[in-house]
C-alpha cells in the first residue's frame, strides 16, 4: 500500500513539474508540446486556480512580467500531504 502511494505522489509531483516547465516553451496551437501542456493543464490547473486566487502572481516593474508562485506552492502543499498520509496510514 505504502509503494502505491509513493508512487502516486511521485506522477503527481513529477506531473506538476513537467507542467511547470512547459510553461516556458513556446509552441505552436497543435504541437505535442501544446498537446501536452494542456492535458496537463486539465489536471493542475483547477488546483493552481484556487491557489492563484488567494495569492497573485508577483509583478516585475522593469519587464511587466509576471512570477507565478503558485506552482511552487501546489509542490509544498503535495508535500505536506504526502508526510500526513505516511503519518496517517
């Protein structure tokens, strides 16, 4: 039981790290990359929606752009949750 959840936690995290990181590739409407990208957005993206809506991504004055903490913020919170559930079960 404790090798299913480890593995789970481990797609999950894995997931949300590709799905960071696709974040900074620019591709076109149908390229795998945008393919990918958006299937893994189905997956994440409700989650990182409730995140972004308590916290707002940091704004850099010199470029505009924006710093999305959010994704880094799932990660801890998947972390968490993983030590409660070992603790747990």
């Amino acid at each position: 039981m404790s090798n299913l959840i480890t593995f789970l936690f481990t797609l999950l995290i894995l997931g949300l790290i590709v799905h960071w990181t696709l974040s900074f590739i620019k591709s076109t409407k149908y390229s795998q990359i945008a393919k990918a990208r958006n299937y893994l957005d189905k997956i994440y993206g409700p989650f990182l929606d409730i995140i972004r809506s308590k916290i707002k991504p940091i704004i850099n004055m010199r470029n505009g752009k924006e710093l999305d903490l959010s994704p880094g913020i799932l990660l801890i919170l998947l972390a968490i949750l993983r030590k409660l559930v070992f603790y747990i079960f």
